[in-house]
C-alpha cells in the first residue's frame, strides 16, 4: 500500500473519530443537519482550493484573490438582481466579471512577476484582492443583504433529513469539478502543458510550449470557477464581500491537504474541514476555536504524510 493511500486510509479513520467525539449524545436529527451543512459548505472549500492547485500547478501562483473576484461577481448578480434582470443573467454576469477581473489579473500583472520569487506573487495577489475588496466596498456599503437562488425551495428527503437542492448542486458541482479537472490535466494536450509548466517555466518555454496561452487558459478556468464558487457563497453562508473574500482562507488549507497538487485529497480536505467546523457548533466549549479548525487538520495531515521524510511543495527530499 502506497505511504499516500495509507495517509488518505488514516486521515479519513481520525476525522471519523473526531466526528463521533463531537456528537457523542447528540440527537441524530441534529447531528445529520450539522453534517448536511458541513459537507454544503465544505463543497466550497474543496472548490476555492481546486482553483488555487489549478493555477499554482499552470502558473506557480497562489491566488490569494480568488475569494475577492468571487465577492465581487457574487454582489454583482445581487445588484442585477435588484434592478429586475432576470436571474439566470444574474448569474451569468457574476462568473462573467469574476472571470473578468481574473483574466485581467492574469494578463497584465502576473507576466510581469513571472520571473520573480513564489512569495512574491502571492503577495502581489493578495494586494489585488485587497483592491478589490475596497472597491467592492465603496460600490456596496455594508449593509444587511440577502441572496438566495430557486433550488432552496426545493428540497428532497435523504435518510430523513431534508436538503435543498442547493446544497446537493454544491456537493455534487464539487465531487463533477474535481473530477472533470483532474481529467482534464491528465488527458488533453493543454493539461499536460500545464503539468510541465509547473515543473519549469524555462523548458517549457525551450521546448514551444505556448506559455501566455496556456496560462491565460488557467486564469480563465479559476476565473469561472471561483465565480461559480461567490454565488453558493453568498447564498449559503452570507453576502458581504469581507466574508466572502476570507473565505479564501479554508481554501488554502484545503489545498494544503492536498500539497497544492493532489486534487482528490484537496476534495477530502475541503469536505472534512467544512464538516468538523460545523460539528464544533455543537460543542459550546469548542464554538471559539472554529476559525483554527482549518489549519489544524492540514497541519495534522501534512505531518502524517511527511513522516520518514522532507516534504516540500516543491517535492521530496
């Protein structure tokens, strides 16, 4: 059995305990609308970090502001909707903008940091997402806002619990993304060429790949993604761009699950940190803590993986 499988077998057996401890005497209605809730949002973890691995794995970035260009497609569509445009254009607009505000980021700062350190780059990303943030705030004064979609009126039984639509869309857009992503870098010529421009820019360059186009690609799928990820956001957690934009943060963690490379266990981690944040709820001594849960469980995973060994994003040594 390969060290990785026997870390994912580990991870998954601790994080079951974890979840049995947390709802030790609880009644089983609750506990099933906490997990209900948990893998919903944890679905959108696995989802911010998916785009984060996607364009570290082409570019060498790690997008601090995915969270920001999703906040401000997701208020976007809220102000449309508020206008009369139909919700379907609503939607529509909100991946349009955040793929948008990512190609322009991808296109005319990112080349010109190319060359420089990885801290660098993240760093400049994050100073984008601060940008817009503020003008997502000075467009959108902080005020009480709802957003809702037509899947939460729906709903359907499952083992007794009732789950809308909306979360099931979410959970199941996470498992389809995931997957269609993963066979996308391992199957088509584009992905490949994202998987060697990863490994090194310069003989990617010597050997013709296409480098601006390749990485413009990358820009344009985080781009939709994390737009797509705004809209569940702002409908199952709440709509104000602060929130929505340090949402990023449990997306790192989830992408550290998975080393920044490893889609499958960036799914698993996203769906056990949005999990036990939920269940902590229900222990009042342990409601302060939920904000560390994140880090905590990449932690604890990272160290299980790298037993025997340096682990480095950069590989083994």
């Amino acid at each position: 059995m390969s060290r990785t499988l026997t870390a994912v077998l580990a991870y998954v057996v601790a994080m079951a305990a974890i979840c049995a401890a947390l709802t030790w005497g609880q009644p089983s209605q609750v506990v099933g609308l906490f997990l209900v809730s948990g893998l919903a949002v944890g679905s959108l973890y696995a989802l911010g970090g998916i785009c984060l691995v996607v364009l570290y794995r082409s570019s060498g970035v790690l997008n601090f502001a995915s969270g920001a260009v999703g906040a401000f497609g997701v208020m976007l569509a809220w102000q449309l909707g508020q206008w009369g445009w139909p919700r379907p254009l609503t939607w529509l607009a909100a991946i349009l903008a955040a793929t948008a505000l990512s190609l322009g980021y991808g296109r005319l700062i990112a080349p010109r940091l190319a060359w420089r350190d990885p801290v660098v780059k993240a760093v400049a990303t994050l100073g984008f997402a601060l940008v817009v943030l503020g003008a997502t705030s000075f467009l959108w004064r902080d005020e009480v806002r709802k957003f809702s979609l037509p899947s939460d009126e729906t709903a359907v039984v499952v083992l007794g619990l009732r789950v809308t639509l909306t979360r099931l869309i979410v959970v199941s857009s996470a498992i389809g993304i995931a997957t269609g992503v993963w066979a996308f870098l391992a199957a088509t010529r584009v992905g490949l060429q994202m998987r060697a421009l990863a490994n090194s820019r310069d003989l990617s360059a010597l050997i013709g790949i296409p480098i601006l186009k390749v990485e413009t690609i990358a820009w344009i799928v985080t781009g939709a993604i994390a737009g797509f990820t705004g809209l569940m956001f702002g409908d199952l957690v709440r709509l104000e761009p602060a929130v929505l934009t340090f949402m990023v943060i449990p997306s790192i963690a989830a992408a550290i699950c998975g080393r920044l490379e490893n889609l499958g266990l960036v799914l698993l981690g996203g769906l056990s940190i949005g999990v036990i944040e939920s269940l902590l709820t229900l222990q009042p001594q342990l409601k302060s803590v939920r904000s560390i849960a994140p880090f905590v469980l990449a932690a604890l995973l990272l160290i299980w993986m790298q037993r025997g060994r340096r682990l480095t994003f950069a590989g083994d040594v």
